[in-house]
C-alpha cells in the first residue's frame, strides 16, 4: 500500500513538471533554416574567429521575447547537439547564448580543428518542436 501511495505522490509531482516543460516548446515554421553566413566548412581562419549566423523564414527575437515564428541563436562549439531537447539548453563553454538577439559574434579558439553548429532556441532557451539547426561545420584555426 505504501509502495502505490509512494508511486502516485510520484506521478502527481512530475506531471506539472512535465506539462511545464512541454508548455515551452514553440512551433518554428516548416521551412526555417539557420546557417553559417561565415566561417564556411572547411575554412582555415585565425582566433578570434568572426562567426556570422544567418536565419531564413523566422525572425531573431531576444530571450524572454515570446513571439511566434521567432527565436535566438545558440552556438554549439567542439560538441554535438543534447540529446533531451525539450529543456532549455545549458549556459556552458561549449553552448554559447546568444540571448540578446546577436547575429554574429567573435570568439577565442585555440590552433587546431572545431567543430561550430547553431541551433535556435525559442525565448525561454528551448529548441522548437523540429529543432531548427544547421549543418555541423569544421574549421580550423592557425
């Protein structure tokens, strides 16, 4: 009997914790794109390395900015893509926030090759439904 009061307090904690999660996830249009407008795949560049992020079919709105078909850039450095992305992404080393709305920025790599991706994130930092990302690209710095 306690192990089924245990197992329903359980369910009952959770599911607000659920349905919150899942009230921040936004649509993004079919069609929206987000891509590298520089550096290019392949491109052998020098630190700081200037990154240009462009956007198709969506706007850029700040964080904490809840307005449809919009969302702000996030900059995946030397990793991949979480794999839960119905959570706000993670402030790291490796994830950049780009929260204020910023299309480009400059960033300290040391010599060697990186890998960059961007993935957009609605205004509470979550990734849309059908998460909107690029391509993963290589660089190298000299």
């Amino acid at each position: 009997m306690i192990r089924i009061a245990a197992t329903l307090l359980s369910a009952v904690m959770l599911a607000p914790v659920s349905t919150l999660a899942e009230s921040m996830v936004s649509e993004a249009p079919a069609n929206a794109e987000v891509y590298f407008v520089q550096p290019g795949d392949g491109d052998t560049v020098q630190s700081p390395v200037t990154v240009v992020f462009g956007l198709r079919n969506m706007g850029v709105a700040p964080a904490g900015t809840d307005k449809e078909g919009t969302g702000h850039h996030h900059l995946l450095i030397d990793t991949d893509v979480p794999s839960d992305l119905s959570k706000p992404l993670p402030a790291t080393d490796q994830i950049k926030h780009f929260g204020g709305g910023q299309t480009e920025t400059e960033i300290m790599l040391s010599p060697g090759e990186h890998t960059l991706q961007l993935l957009l994130g609605n205004y509470a930092h979550v990734p849309h439904r059908d998460p909107v990302m690029s391509e993963k690209i290589t660089i190298t710095v000299e």
